[in-house]
C-alpha cells in the first residue's frame, strides 16, 4: 500500500474569471474560501464578481447569486448582459439570482440566516455570493448583533461546504477596523484613482489563505469581455541572468567596430540624443538586421506609427514591410495620450513571448515617463522590463530624449534614473561645423567587452547609413 502521510493537500481552486487574476493569487481561489470583494462604488466589484460566477458555472459550477439592497437581481442581470462572460442558457439553470431584502426585513437577522438555509438546500451551490454584504451591516444596526451575525453566518458556511463571496462597498480603512473582515479568508480590493482626467482602476490581494499571493498594485481596466487585469512587473529576486554569449550586429557601417562586435543578447543598450540625431533608426537598425538572419524581434513605437517607420527606414532599402509580413518583426504602436505603463508593460512582454522575440526595442523611454506622475514608479517600471528580458536571454534597445545633449547628462536629469540599467550606453549629438549641422556617436559604455572610445561622424544620407573615422586631433 502506498503511504500518502506526508503528501502534501492539493486545494481544488475555482476560476476568478481572469487568468491573470488567478495567476496574482496562486492558481485560483482555494475550494470553500470565505472571500470578500471590497471597494468604493464604481470600482467594479459587482462586474468582477458576476465574471467570477458564470465562468464558473460554464464549468459545471452552481452558483447562487443574493443581493441585499443595494440592486435588485433584475437589474445585476440587464448590466450582465452587455458582457462576452454572460451566457443566457446558464441563467436559472447554473446561474440563479435571488434576494435577501425581503427576509431581513420581516424576520431580522434569524429570518435572514433561516432564509440562506432554506436556498442553499435547495440549490446545492458551489458558490455563494452575497452583493452587498456591506448593507446588512448599515441595517443590522447593534454592533453586537451584526458580529454575532457574522460568527454565526462563517459558521454556517463552513457546514453548507460553499465558496463564498462577499461584495461590498468597503474603503480602505474599513478593511482594518469592520468585524466582518476577521470572518475572511481572503481579501481583494479594489480602487480607483484620477489622472489627467481618466480614471485608472488597481487592485490589491490584501490576504488569502492557503495561497501565495503576488502582492503589491495591480492595474486593471473593464471591457467588453468584462475585468482584464495586469499583474505588475517586477525584477527577480532568484536566479542570474542569461550569459551574453552571442552578438548582435547592426546594418549601420562601423558601428559593430565601434562595439567591438556589436551589443551582446541578454544586456540592456540606452541610446540618448536630441531629436533628430537618428535614435530611432540606430535602434531599429539592431531589429531589422537580426530578423534579416530569421531571429524575431519586437519594435514598441510610442512616437512613430508602424507605416511611418516603414517609410522612413524604406529609404536604407531595409524592406521592413517585408518582415513584418514574415513575421519577423512586430510593432507595437501605442498613442502617447493613451500610454498606461500598467497595462501597456505588460502587454508588450507578451507579445514578446508569443512571437519568440531575441531583441526588444522600446522607442522612446520619454514617453513612457510622461505618463507616470511618480518618478520611483516609473523607475521600478523600467528596471522590471529590462531585469525581466535579461533574464530571459533577449536584448533590450531603449531611446531616451536627453535635454541639451551634452556629455555630462549622466549627472542629472532622466537618464541618470536608468543609466544604472543599461550595460550599454549610446550617445548620439549634433554638431556645427562649416555652418552646417552634423552628427556625432559615442559609446559612452559597454560592460563586459572592449569598445571604441572617440567620438565619431554619424552619416544618414539614404542609402548610406554609417559611423565615419575619428577626427585626427589638432596639433
């Protein structure tokens, strides 16, 4: 006979309707937790709550769905409805709604409690929900009373063997203080805030049992197909990066010289300059000749849209249309007014994945910190990306905006935030000369390989793209 002592509990987990979601809080959510969905009105708990529900029951799931006062069955149904999630045959069948106002009303809290009973035999539910668990309390008006409820409804619960969850228009401080909240098993919160006009909407695993959870903001938007959530980026805290052990070479003339054989993979390059100096072209120039080799790469535009690009780079007869049809190269163009870093972070880590991407360009890392109010968090942003593609092995290429341009821009200012992320920085530089303005390169560093150190002509004149001779010094 085979000894299963000491195997460890695998917990049955339900969907929360968002793989993402059951990612943040390890798997799903453990069988016959006690969970409350709290926030503000208007954060989207019911909408999370009702995904949760019938993406459950399409897998064979029963779910009872009670509502208090806060709105009445009807009219949570007429909201479902404008949702991909909603399905009409499991209405009635495995998605039944009912209300509890009436019971509470004429029979107080014991009619309330007796009223649960007589519908969870009657159902068999694996989930429960109770929207709005918060009105119960305003109305169970004695403190003593309502914590009595709350002892009496877990225990009541754990006997029924239900997932339950309760909805609730909770703040933040509430969370800390409300007796309901010691009956939990596990808390998700949800919350919004205002920027530049736009409401952005996060939320929190504030506890679950038998779970481990990803903490920390996580932002999330409501759709057509209901809650989409984005996990936060953040660096590894285990493991070492990928050897660089390859090269990445570049269809600029000289410039793999300059780089003593161009960048390597699984190191992070930050070109700087003003605009106009060939940032973006210098960059793309690393993408286009590795997928020219049949090694994917993924192009993140915050500037320039995709047939802009391939207009402007069509001139060095790099044929990028061509690519991307072959689907070797994909760009990502995102509007800056409607740049998230939350959402679009994440959302470019995995195009990356799906397409196999080798190397990673991101033009510009100025867009990105102007959508973010907050200095650290568009740092910690940034240091995730590039720590995450490191330690998958891929190359990542930034273009920053430096003001001025000069040499010294390292001791203030943006880049001096990311520097210390980049194994590689590029400068690039106008200059005058003659009355006529030029183009200078640099490589300011380059760790772990040797590298050319003067400071040289930068020609762009399609079809020529190169890095000329060091200036001889002036006797």
């Amino acid at each position: 006979m085979q000894d299963h002592a000491h195997s460890p509990v695998q917990l049955e987990r339900l969907t929360t309707g968002s793989a993402q979601l059951d990612q943040i809080i390890g798997g799903g959510i453990p069988h016959y937790t006690l969970l409350f969905v709290a926030g503000l009105p208007g954060t989207g708990k019911t909408i999370l709550t009702q995904q949760l529900v019938f993406s459950n029951a399409r897998a064979g799931k029963t779910c009872l769905y009670l509502t208090t006062f806060s709105e009445p069955p009807i009219k949570l149904l007429r909201y479902a409805q404008g949702f991909s999630f909603f399905a009409p045959e499991l209405f009635g069948q495995r998605v039944i709604y009912g209300d509890l106002g009436g019971a509470l009303r004429n029979g107080g809290p014991d009619g309330l409690l007796g009223r649960l009973d007589e519908l969870v035999r009657q159902h068999r539910p694996a989930i429960l929900v109770i929207d709005s668990f918060k009105a119960l309390r305003d109305l169970i008006h004695e403190p003593f009373a309502f914590r009595a409820f709350t002892l009496d409804l877990a225990a009541r619960m754990a006997t029924w063997e239900v997932t339950a969850v309760l909805v609730g228009e909770y703040s933040d401080d509430d969370l800390r203080g409300e007796p309901e909240f010691a009956i939990a098993d596990g808390i998700i919160y949800l919350y919004g805030t205002e920027e530049a006009e736009r409401q952005k909407r996060f939320l929190r695993v504030m506890k679950l049992r038998g779970s481990a959870v990803f903490s920390g903001e996580h932002y999330f938007d409501i759709g057509p197909t209901g809650v989409s959530v984005y996990p936060r980026m953040q660096p590894g805290v285990v493991g070492e990066y990928a050897v660089p052990t390859e090269r990445l070479g570049s269809l600029v003339e000289g410039l793999d010289e300059l780089l003593g054989g161009g960048l390597f993979n699984a190191t992070a390059t930050l070109i700087g300059g003003t605009s106009g100096t060939g940032k973006t072209l210098l960059a793309l120039s690393f993408l286009v000749r590795q997928a020219q080799l049949g090694v994917p790469g993924l192009l993140v535009s915050f500037e320039e849209s995709p047939g802009q690009i391939a207009r402007n780079s069509q001139t060095f007869g790099w044929n990028l249309e061509a690519l991307i049809a072959q689907g070797l190269i994909d760009i990502f163009h995102v509007s800056p007014s409607e740049l998230n870093i939350d959402r679009h972070a994440a959302e470019f880590k995995e195009r990356a994945e799906r397409m196999g991407a080798r190397c990673v360009v991101i033009d510009s890392i100025s867009a990105f910190e102007a959508s973010v109010l907050n200095p650290a968090k568009y740092q910690g942003y940034l240091w995730a990306i590039a720590d995450y593609f490191k330690r998958s092995g891929i190359a990542i290429v930034m273009t920053s905006e430096l003001p001025g341009g000069g040499i010294d821009f390292l001791a203030g200012g943006l880049p001096q935030r990311v520097s210390f992320i980049s194994d590689t920085i590029i400068l690039l530089r106008h200059h005058e000369l003659a009355g006529q303005i030029g183009r200078t390169i640099t490589v300011l560093k380059m760790r772990g390989s040797s590298h050319d150190h003067t400071v040289r002509p930068l020609l762009i004149a399609p079809p020529r793209f190169a890095v000329g001779p060091p200036k001889e010094a002036k006797r």
